[in-house]
C-alpha cells in the first residue's frame, strides 16, 4: 500500500498521481488534504512518515509546493528516509543507495508528468541491498539515537 498526501499547493499533482496508480491497479491510502484550503504541509507529512515508519504502508509520497517543507518534515519521524526528487535518475538512486521509504516533490517546481515518472521510478526500484549502501543507511538510523 502507498501513502500519499499533499498540502494546497499540491492538490492536482496528488489527483493526477492517484488517477495513475488507479490504472495500474496499485493501493494507496489518501492522507489529505482534499481541497484548496490552505494548511500546514507538517500535518500531512507526519500522517504519511508514521503510516510508513508503522509498516502500515509500505512506501509514502509526499508533495507540497518545494517539496523541502514535506522533506524535512518526514525526515523527522523515526524510520523514515525521505527523499525529495526532481528528476528521473535521483529517484532511481535514492531506490537503489539510500532505500528511501518516502517521495517528496515539488508540484511548483515539475510538472505532473515528470511527477509520474520520478514517482514510477520510485516504486518500481529495489534497494540494490550492496553492503557499503546498507552500512550508510544504518549510520544515518544511528543519528536518530
Ligand atoms: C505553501 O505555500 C508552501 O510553503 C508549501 O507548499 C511548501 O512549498 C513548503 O515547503
């Protein structure tokens, strides 16, 4: 199951990316929000990170105007690896170094159908599970303390 969920700015970038996961038959959780009305990105960020960092969803997405607010957010929930992708390659990478469990991206900053590629890129990209990636990433969950 994938969690996505997005403040104001980022209202049609989250339709059009859960119209695309309704094509390809994935399942998904809508944490918000469901309309133009301003709020706080933190909010939405935390539902996501906690639904992933439970196991309750296996990987979230997150979109806000930068994408950087969802980000740092996220990253603040223990468990989580949040990274905010503007482009193919990262999102690939961030898969296969840094077995990010969470997307951040900037509905200001790319369009939806660059979203939707970055966002494929994502879910279909196993951790490479190489040894020297799984050393880092347990480095960087020593930091949570
Ligand atoms: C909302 O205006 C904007 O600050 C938010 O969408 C995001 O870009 C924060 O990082």
């Amino acid at each position: 199951m994938i969690a996505i969920a997005c403040d104001h700015a980022a209202l049609d970038m989250k339709k059009s990316l859960m119209e695309s996961f309704e094509k390809k038959d994935y399942t998904f959780k809508d944490f918000g929000c469901y309309d133009n009305k301003s709020v706080d990105y933190p909010d939405y960020a935390a539902a996501v990170a906690k639904s992933v960092a439970s196991g309750e969803c296996e990987k979230g997405i997150l979109i806000c105007g930068t994408g950087i607010g969802m980000s740092m957010a996220a990253n603040k929930v223990k468990g989580i690896r949040c990274a905010l992708c503007g482009d193919v390659f990262s999102a690939k990478a961030t898969r296969e170094h840094n077995d990010a469990n969470v997307l951040a991206m900037g509905a200001r900053v790319i369009g939806v159908g660059l979203a939707e590629m970055i966002t494929d890129a994502f879910l279909s990209t196993p951790f490479s599970g190489e040894k020297r990636h799984q050393n880092r990433i347990d480095k960087i969950t020593a930091l949570e303390g």
